[in-house]
C-alpha cells in the first residue's frame, strides 16, 4: 500500500512539472523530463510513459484505455479505462509493474492530469503464460 501510495504522490509530483505550452492544438507528445523525474521514475515503476496533449477549447473530456493484444489479435474488452474533465492541455501516464515472474500478474496506473487536478485509475492483468515460450512484452509510444 506505501508503494502504490508513493507511486501516485510521485506521479503527481513529475506530471505537475511536465507541462508543456508549446504544443500545437490537438496534439499529443512525448513529454520531456528533467535527469531528476527520469530517475524518480526509474526508481518507482519498471516502465512509464508520459505524454502532454492539448486540445484546445472545443474538447472538455478525455478517455484513455489499455487495450490487450495475444497472438496479434485483440483480447476482450480494454483492461482499463480511464474518463475525466481537462482544459485545454495536461498530461497523460502510464506505468507498469510486474509483481513476480512467477505470478505473472501485471499492475498498472493510468492518469490524466489537467488545469492542477490529477485523476488516476489502477488496475492488474494476468499475463498468460500458455504457450508463452519466445513471448514478448512490446511498449511503444506516440513520435
């Protein structure tokens, strides 16, 4: 529970100064973090990804979900989704952390952070072993 208590305060801490105002309308980037956020993050989750966006006026509400992909082909519904209001611009993360390769349970938080106000939304996922010989795990970001 510390754990998960420290990941949200320093999720919080990182997005509060990651925002980025020179970002055209209706666009998500990578957000760029200091040497100090990297290690931070580096230090409390095993992966995160960390994006800025701004819409501009006409959107007042973001969804963002994790979607599960076995074999090429879309698994059930999102595993996680996550809804709240914005104004204009903020941040969007994601982390994961595996609790044991041997469970093979995968946690994972995932926020949006906009105008000072942070929502967030953890949840697991079991990843199947069967036939999981030459498995990998791919994360890729938006360039």
């Amino acid at each position: 529970m510390k754990k998960l208590i420290t990941t949200v305060l320093l999720a919080a801490f990182v997005l509060s100064a990651c925002g980025n105002n020179d970002v055209p309308s209706n666009t998500i980037v990578n957000a760029e973090l200091t040497e100090r956020e990297k290690t931070i993050l580096s230090a409390t989750t095993d992966q995160t990804f960390i994006f800025d966006f701004t819409t501009g006026s006409e959107f007042n509400e973001l969804d963002v979900w994790i979607e599960k992909y076995e074999f090429g082909k879309l698994v059930d519904e999102p595993i996680g989704h996550i809804r709240t209001e914005i104004e204009e611009n903020g941040s969007i993360f994601f982390t994961t952390n595996q609790s044991s390769v041997e469970s093979n349970e995968a946690f994972f938080r995932l926020g949006i952070s906009s105008n000072g106000s942070t929502g967030s939304s953890a949840l697991s996922d079991i990843i199947s072993n069967k036939d999981s010989e030459g498995m990998q795990t791919v994360w890729d970001t938006l360039n």
